[in-house]
C-alpha cells in the first residue's frame, strides 16, 4: 500500500468464517488492491484468478463511471452547491437509469498473523465497529471482482488522460461518448470532470468483504463457489428489468406505450397453434438493436446513439405493423412475418438506407412505402427459392433473383428454412445471422432497390 492504513470495519462469520465488511472509497480501493491473475503471476505471485476479459471490463467501465458522474452531483446536492450544468449534460450522453450500484468485491488479506484490530466504542458505551490497522505491505488481492478492479483502471486512465490533455481519448478508446471535436475547450466540462475523480477519492465508496490469512488453495475454491454457485438471470427477464439501457427504454416507454398494437411477451411460442400474437422480448430487442446499432445485441446503446434515430426506427415499426397477419391470433400460421428474422432483415435494410456506408434516403422511402406491397404469405414462392430447381423459379418468375442472391460458394449456409407442402407453411431457420441477409436480398429484389453487394 505504500502507507499504514486503517479501516474501519465490522466483523462478520461468514459460513462461520471470519470477514470484515467495510466501504472504501473507490479510489482509494483501486491503489491497494491487486488480482492474482496470469498478469501478475509474472511478477511470482500465485494464480487464482482466470483470464481478464477486457470486452467485459470495458462495459463495466462505462456503468461505473455512469455511477461516479452520479455521485459527483448526489455530492453538490449534500454539500448545499448549485447544480452544475456540464455533469448533468455528462450523465444526460452517458445515459441515466433508475438505479446505480455494484455488489460487494471479495478480498483476501493474505497475511499469517492475527488482524490489528481496535474496538470502536460509541459515546454511548456501546461496540460501534473495529478498527483494522493495516500496513504498507498488506496487499486486498480481489477474489471475486477482477474485472470490476480492472474497470476502476480504465476510468482512472481516461480521467487522467483527458483532464491532462484537455482532450478525450479516440472514440475508439474514449469511456464517454462525446460530440464534435475531442478537444475539451469548456472549463465547465474540464472542472465537471474534476469533481468525478474527486468524489472517486472520497464520496463514492465500494463495499468490500475481507478475509484474512486464505491460503491460495481456498481463494480458489472461493472464487469457484462464488462464480458458480449462482443462477444465471432468464435472458426475457433481464431485458424485461433492465431499464438503464436507452434502448430498452425506447421499447418499453416509446414502442409498447405508443405504437405497438401487438404484445410484448416474456418467452417465445414454441407451438404455432398456441401462437395469440405476441412479439417476444428478445426478439423485438435484437430486431431493435438492428435498427438502432446494426449489432445482434444492444450492449453499448448510449443516448448519442440512439435518440437521432427513433424518429425513423418509429416508422419501421408503424409500417411492419400494417402487414396483414402480424400481430393476431394464429400470426405463425397466418405470414411468414411472423417469424422475427423477417423482421430482422427489413430492419436490415433499413439501417443500410438510413445511416450505412452508402445510405440514400429515396431508396429507405422506397423501402418504407414497399413494405405493404410485398407478399409475406407463407404461399410466396421467393421464400422457396433455395428449396426449387431452376425450371421451377423460372415457372414462378423468380429467375432475376438470382442477380441479388449471393453464389452457391461451397462453405456458405443456403439453408433458410423448409416448406411444408401439408400445412402451406414456411418455417425459417434458427440460424438467423445467415438467413436474414438472404431475406433482405429477396426484398430488395421484389422492391427493385439496389443489390447488396
């Protein structure tokens, strides 16, 4: 730790074994603590920890320093001072959800004497907490929270950078999504950003749980039990609590208050004949995060990223809503749109009208206002197209298809799904990334918009 230290703590058996539990500030939390990870096995400290995942760190970065940004108003609030504009327009582009905290990280103390501890007493006479003396060598080697130590790293590196520089990092690498210039020429914003690192210095405490004296071979097991001992959250009931993300928040306080006529359920329909018409969440969130971010998932929505383009996102889902069938009891049986990679391939192409590389705004109204004259009958022979021989789709005048569809290349799936010649009806593949693509270029024919490639 490089200074002697105390804390102040409260003792604990936690499964009957001795712990601390205390709050440090994050900061201060950051500087005496390490990760027995490969990383620092390099230096002759025992591994028990796995590998860092710096993908996972960094999106734990940016909700930590939504959470800091937080904290340095909550702080002015406290402290009786006016509200600051620039932290407020901060936390408008990072994006504000209802609640903010992270769990308690567990440490370890790996020392072999007893712990330093001194009794706290109240005024009153009565046991108010311990305090724990700690010296310059002792190390909280984080058992269960690497990443979130290691997200700490990130946010510390960006605040110092920019407050240095008077500059954010590259997009690329920047925590925060700012506008315009990287050059930071307010001192507003460089003093808002100022009093985030001041209240990760003091204000903004981490809970930690501590135990003394584990061996190597018992973080590991800790870490194990921690790790795995827990029930992952259902996919439908993250996304159906989660409202941090502007994303799920357009959803739920745009799409299912305002437009959508149709419900939002919790899991899909497996059986068709069960089918009421509802539209199940991880499905309308993925075909959203099409359309808002062009990605199979909504992880990194910010505000910045999403606000420019509801007014259009709104249309798509105003115009598929008009598609006879959607919607009602029997949708699965009644249109092949039912099925959401139909709607994951419109939304498609509505991305690559509206903000692609080669965006042009006549070809999304084309689009748009097309969408109704396109037959999404489980009857249309274009869905069969894979599953005909040629004398077959020239019967059925699909032969200029074939200019929009990519080559047979040995290698590439041109499965999309099977007809059931019984039933009428065509069943798409779960394999939606390949398939949808394939489905766009089938709109894009029957609406005579440019190929994709």
């Amino acid at each position: 730790m490089g200074h002697e230290a105390s804390q102040n703590v409260l003792t604990g058996r936690n499964l009957g074994n001795n712990t601390f539990l205390t709050a440090i500030p994050i900061l201060e939390f950051f500087a005496i603590s390490k990760v027995a990870n490969k990383e620092e096995a390099e230096t002759g400290e025992l591994t028990a920890q796995r590998n860092l995942d710096l993908s996972h760190a960094k999106k734990l970065a940016v909700y930590i320093l939504k959470g800091l940004v937080f904290s340095a108003i909550e702080q002015r609030k406290q402290e009786g001072k006016t509200p600051l504009n620039k932290l407020d327009k901060i936390q408008s582009r990072l994006g504000k959800q209802p609640y903010l905290s992270l769990q308690p990280i567990v440490v370890n103390l790996r020392s072999n004497g007893n712990p330093n501890l001194e009794e706290v007493v109240s005024k009153n006479g009565d046991s108010a907490c311990w305090k724990l003396q700690l010296s310059k060598d002792d190390i909280l080697w984080v058992i269960d929270g690497q990443h979130r130590r290691k997200a700490m790293e990130l946010i510390f590196d960006f605040l110092n950078i920019s407050r240095k520089n008077e500059k954010y990092p590259p997009r690329n690498r920047s925590l925060y999504p700012y506008e315009g210039d990287p050059k930071i020429t307010s001192q507003e914003e460089l003093f808002a950003w100022d009093l985030v690192y001041l209240s990760a210095e003091s204000f903004c405490t981490i809970a930690v749980e501590m135990h003394w004296g584990l061996s190597v071979k018992q973080e590991r097991q800790l870490f194990h039990d921690l790790n795995n001992l827990g029930k992952r959250v259902e996919k439908s009931l993250s996304l159906e609590f989660d409202n941090g993300n502007p994303i799920n928040t357009f959803i739920k306080n745009e799409l299912e208050a305002e437009i959508l006529h149709w419900e939002v359920a919790p899991k899909d329909i497996v059986n068709w004949h069960e089918d009421q018409g509802a539209i199940p969440r991880k499905d309308i969130v993925s075909i959203n995060a099409i359309l808002f971010l062009n990605k199979g998932n909504i992880s990194g929505a910010t505000p910045p990223k999403v606000d420019p383009k509801k007014e259009t996102v709104r249309r798509f889902w105003e115009t598929v809503q008009k598609i006879p069938g959607l919607g009602v009891p029997g949708a699965k049986l009644k249109t092949a749109a039912a099925q959401p990679v139909v709607l994951k391939a419109i939304a498609k192409l509505v991305y690559y009208f509206a903000w692609g590389t080669k965006s042009n705004y006549s070809y999304l109204e084309k689009l748009l206002s097309g969408i109704e004259s396109v037959d999404f009958s489980h009857s249309n022979p274009m869905w069969k197209y894979y599953l005909l021989a040629e004398p077959e789709r020239n019967a059925y005048g699909l032969s200029g298809l074939a200019e929009y569809l990519p080559s047979d290349d040995e290698g590439y799936n041109r499965d999309i799904g099977g007809f059931d010649s019984q039933t009428g009806v065509m069943r798409f593949g779960s394999k939606h990334n390949d398939i949808f693509p394939l489905l766009g270029d089938m709109i894009r024919w029957k609406l005579s918009l440019p190929k994709r490639n």
